[in-house]
C-alpha cells in the first residue's frame, strides 16, 4: 500500500475539460477558470477559482488547459531489440506482415528479465511524460510458458492493466502444428500467465490465428476469469471484429478493414473500437474509417499500439493528431477516445473523465484548448502530469 498522498488544489485553470457534458459546455463538458481539489488521490471538488477547501498542497496552471490523463488501452511494452531495419527496408518499398512479430521473440526470449524490466520502465516513463496516465500492456514477445510467464510479470510490475497474448502469432517450433500450439495456449501457458493478467487477447488474421481458434482461446481465457480483448481487422477484412463482439470482448483493436456488418456488429454492442493510427502511419497503411464508426454510433477509443514492429511510439498527443488529421475525427472527438474512451475499452469508470469521485488524473497543457494538441503536431505540450494526486516527475517543471 502507498502512503496517502493529500490533498491537492489544482487553481488557476484556464479551461477544465472534464469529459462530462452535463458538467459544463459542449461534448467535452469544458469550464472555465475553475480550481480542482484531489483528495487521497480521488477528485473531491471542482469550483469557482479561489474558492475551494484548504488543501495540502497547491499547483497552478497558471490559465492553462487541463485534461483527464490519457489512457493508453493498447501497447506492448515488453520486448527486447528493435526493428529498425524492417521499418526502413518498409520506408523503401517492402511491405508488412505479421512475421516480423517472429524477430522480437527471438530477442525477448534471449534477454534477461532485468534488462525486460529496464525498457519496459523506460518506455512507461516516456508514456508518462506525453501525459499517459493508465497503460494497458501485453505479453506475446515470449511464446512460451516461461517466456510469456516472464513477460507478464515484469508488466504486472509496471503498469495497471496487463493482458495475455500468448495468441499472439504461432512460434516458429510450431509450424505446421497450430493445433499444438493453440492447446498449450489455452492450456499450461494459461495456467501459469492468468495470475499476472486482467485480460486475455488474440491475433486473429491470416497468418496469426483463425476465428475456431481465436474463439476457442478466449473461451479458455473467459473460463480463467479474464476479460477478453481482441486484435481484429488489421491487415484484411475478416471475422474478427464479429468475433469480438460475439463474445462480449471489451474492445476489437485496429478495425482497419470493415465491413457493413462489422460496423452494425460493434454499434450494437458494448465493444469499444480501439483504433491505433499509429500502426498505419508506421507501415504506410490505409488508416480505419473512424467517420463511419463514430457516425454509426460505435464507442471508440484511441491507443498507441506501440510495439517495436508496426507502431513504436508511445506519444498520445501524437495519436491525437493522427485521429484528426488523417481519420477526419474532430479534435473533440479525438480528445475524448484518448481518454474516456480508453477507459471504457478497459472497463474502468474511475477513469477517463475528470469529475468528483473519479481518480485524480490530469495533464496541465501549454495550451489555452485541447485542440491544440492536434493543432501543434509534434510540439511537446504536456507541462505537469498528475496521477491520482500526485504530480509526477520534476521534469514539468
Ligand atoms: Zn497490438
């Protein structure tokens, strides 16, 4: 258990976004020039500037825009190597598939635990200064029982929500023997991964795992009590976006590749669409219709997929501007998938929003709108992070 942290008074705030409507003006329920009160890492009041309860501490924003933390529902943080090579070789013409996956395998199994434990922290803190509050991370560089065991809790020991993607691609000692593979998946690996994780996913595509298999290994997960999470329409159309909604999975990630019935599937359901636009900019891809999705009333959030192969970066406000500027989502829109709608594809209502009750999450700007983060592409704006109260770092200042 921490100790408690307080209270902290956030004042000075230019404008508030709180993601709640009914809290103040337009989708993103924005106020203006209110203070903020954390308590014991809880948001305890929101209120006119300068008139809020005394507290422990105090940060001013000094007329900045502050935001709920982002939540980044889709990563993959632990791996050894890098891919730098094949992201270069693909600058010049080779496309992708999902075999490179093989190559960080290779060097996640072959690295120490320590050294997985190191670039994962690293990367979690390079998250945090782009004003990442919640990662979600997976296993599915190891492959094997002790390998993806590993891999599970080296995450479970860095960030909040880990997910098991033992089903990630077939491991080369398996070719021609998926079957094996799929039953030790759904079998010892399992066992031994579903202590260190709250989720479980698959690769359901062509050259990873077809919709049988990809069914019967979140039916397994679902037996272990996990929750269910699915990589879904990435490269091809195909059968995983149903799946995912069929079985009542939390959210279907990438959705590149829909059809009619893929959109009625998911705005009929409690699915989110997490779409990952920096998977289609990394490999020079066509980006997923999020017009047509939002327009059709489907949930959808925005993570960064970063990975060492399709997608490594860990920069929210990056993913922002991605959303807007080549998925034609409105920065509001855009703002709100990176938060509010993360927190819902990881099932998590203390999250995404900044209100009383909700956890005390927040970035502070250097910015008077949240536009801006689209507006500025590739310009740092994240002056201070907080994480249930606490500010971290004393980089942000
Ligand atoms: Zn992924």
């Amino acid at each position: 258990m921490r100790p408690p942290v307080g209270s902290l008074l956030v004042r000075g705030i230019g404008t508030l976004v709180t993601n709640r409507p009914e809290l103040g003006q337009g989708a993103l329920g924005e106020l203006r020039d209110v203070d903020l009160v954390i308590d014991d890492g809880v948001v305890a009041w929101i209120g006119e500037a300068g008139a809020s309860p005394a507290t422990d501490s105090m940060l001013d924003a000094a007329g900045r825009c502050v935001v709920p933390g982002f939540v980044d529902s889709h990563t993959h943080l632990v791996f050894a190597g890098d891919r730098v090579e094949e992201f270069t070789a693909r600058m010049a013409g080779t496309r992708y598939d999902a075999g490179g996956i093989s190559t960080t395998v290779a060097a996640t199994r072959g690295a120490p635990g320590s050294e997985l434990r190191q670039r994962a922290a690293a990367l979690v803190r390079e998250a945090e200064r782009q004003g990442t509050t919640t990662l979600e991370t997976k296993s599915g560089y190891g492959l094997t029982v002790v390998d993806e065991s590993r891999c599970l809790e080296v995450a479970a020991g860095i960030v909040e929500e880990v997910t098991y993607l033992g089903a990630h691609v077939v491991p080369p000692e398996y070719r021609g023997k998926e079957a094996d593979y799929v039953a030790l998946v759904t079998g010892p690996m399992l066992e031994a991964c579903a202590p260190n994780a709250r989720w479980c996913d698959v690769f359901c595509e062509e050259g990873a795992f077809g919709v049988d298999a990809s069914r019967e290994i979140l039916a397994a997960g679902r037996a272990h009590g996990l929750g269910l999470r699915v990589h879904a329409n990435q490269l091809s159309a195909g059968p995983g976006v149903r799946l995912a909604v069929e079985m009542g999975a939390a959210s279907a990630d990438h959705c590149t590749y829909l059809d009619g019935a893929d959109v009625d599937a998911l705005a009929g359901s409690d699915t989110v669409a997490t779409l990952l636009p920096g998977a289609e900019f990394s490999t020079r891809s066509p980006y997923p219709d999020a017009r047509r999705l939002l327009d059709s009333g489907v949930a959808v959030a925005l993570a960064t997929d970063c990975n060492p192969g399709s997608s490594y970066t860990t920069s929210m406000p990056f993913v922002i501007a991605l959303a807007v500027r080549e998925m034609r989502m409105t920065p509001d829109e855009a703002l709100f998938a990176a938060t509010a709608g993360g927190a819902r594809a990881l099932r998590r209502d203390d999250l995404g929003a900044l209100a009383p009750g909700l956890r005390g999450d927040l970035v502070v700007l250097d910015a008077p709108t949240a536009a801006h983060l689209a507006y500025r592409p590739g310009v740092d704006l994240v002056r201070t992070v907080v994480r249930a109260g606490r500010v971290l770092g004393s980089l942000f200042v």
